[in-house]
C-alpha cells in the first residue's frame, strides 16, 4: 500500500474512532458553549503554534457565529518563516516560557458567561497548561482538546507538574497517537503525516454546528457570518455587515 493509502486510511479511522467515542463528550461541550452564548457571553479559544488553526477554523470562517472568540497570539504561532524574522525559534520558546499566558489573559476582563477551550495535542507546554488554569482561576469552565494518550505519557513541561487534563472541566481527545504523525517510511527514521489538523477541525466544526442547533432550540438565532464569496449578493453583504456590529457588541464587557 503507498504512503498516501496508507495516510488516508489511517486517518479515516481515527475519525471514525474519533465519532465513536467522543461524540457524547463533544455534545456535553457544545451544551456548555450555547449555554454560554445565549447568556450573552463568550467562548475563547487558544492554541499556540499549529494549534492555532483550529482556533481560525472556528472563527472567523464562512459559518461562524457571533460568541467565539479565537485568542490567535502572533507571537506564538506566526512562524512560516522558519528561519530569521518571525521564524520557529522563538515561538517554541516562548511557550516554555511560564508567566507568558498570564500576560496575555491580564488583557481582558472576561465575564460571569465566559467560557474558554484551550487546543494542544500534547497538552503539556507551560503556556498551554497556564492558559487553563489562569481561564480557571477566572471562573471560566475549560475544555481542552489534546490527544489524550500523548498527554497522559509525556511529562510536563510546567515547573507544577501538572497538564492540560488537570486544569479542563470536558476533555475532548483528538484520537491522534504520541507524535501526531501516522506514516512510517523505510529509510526514514521519523514518521511523516501529521494526523491532528484533520481531527481537530472535525471537532470544532462538530461542536459549531451542535452549538447552533442547540442555540436555535433556545430561541436564540446565531449572527452567522455568510460567504464572501457570493461576488454582487446584496443580501450576502447586507449579512456581513450585521454579522461585524454584533460581533462588535459582543465583545463590549472584555474591555470595561
């Protein structure tokens, strides 16, 4: 079997893994999210480095709703550069570095309905785990997507010992293996194939469309921002617009 069979159907049976053991886990966490955004509050999501994607993928992103929130902190994830400006080194510094999520969540005043989910295959970077637990601290219920068996077997890179898992109220496992990748090659002593960029947004795109049916059986119609796409839609454009004020509104107890 090639390498790309191989990579495709190894994927495909984490996702199938992924419905059948984390779906219920995934609806807890979407009852929590609409609970929230009906309340008028507001659902946070960090990643650092690759992690970030997930947070993009659900906001903004054609289909997305008023009441996410994406945390994407340049510092610790703009680095396609790999090298010199805006390259690797830094970023994987700085998320080891511990007191750097305390910094950042210093930023906001978050309110009583506020709720937090913080993404990490591992989950056990300083800046991941502090990111938690400053969101606990705060009152904020937290649900953490990590690959669970990475995280349960590689030691801490926080001082406290402690892990993602330890700080999250739903854990929401991403099914993805120790390393991420699933492809191993003859003469090639590293695997190759990252896995958890496919499972992750099956996730947060699960949890979207949970959290708008459930929003929707409350009464409560989510401020969906269309496609931008439909190039002379007026009604499209009229959408994007409202979708901007309230998402304006939205955001009005983070800074008072």
């Amino acid at each position: 079997m090639s390498a790309l069979d191989t990579y495709f159907e190894r994927t495909m049976a984490l996702l199938g893994t992924l419905r059948e053991r984390e779906t219920e886990t995934i609806r807890r966490a979407a009852a929590l999210c609409a609970d929230r955004i009906a309340k008028g509050g507001l659902v946070f999501l960090f990643g650092n480095g690759h992690s970030r994607m997930m947070c993009e993928e659900m906001t903004p992103r054609q289909g997305c709703y008023t009441g996410w929130v994406a945390l994407a902190e340049l510092a610790l994830s703009n680095h396609a550069s790999i090298v010199g400006t805006n390259g690797l080194r830094a970023p994987l510094h700085l998320e080891k570095y511990e007191g750097y999520a305390e910094e950042l969540l210093k930023s906001f005043h978050f309110g009583p309905n506020d709720a937090m989910i913080v993404i990490s295959t591992s989950g056990i970077r300083p800046v991941i785990v502090e990111m938690a637990s400053g969101a606990q601290r705060r009152g904020l219920p937290v649900i953490a997507i990590v690959a669970r068996n990475h995280c349960e077997t590689a030691p801490s890179g926080h001082s406290s010992g402690k892990k993602l898992i330890d700080y999250a109220d739903l854990v929401i496992d991403n099914q993805c293996p120790p390393g991420d990748c699933v492809v191993e090659l003859p003469g090639l002593e590293w695997r190759t194939g990252p896995t958890s960029t496919v499972t992750g947004a099956m996730i947060i795109n699960m949890l979207r469309v949970e959290t708008a049916e459930l929003l929707l059986a409350q009464g409560v119609k989510p401020v969906v921002l269309p496609s931008h796409q439909f190039v002379g839609n007026t009604s499209a454009s009229e959408q994007l617009e409202t979708f901007y004020e309230s998402y304006r509104k939205s955001l009005r107890h983070l800074y008072e």
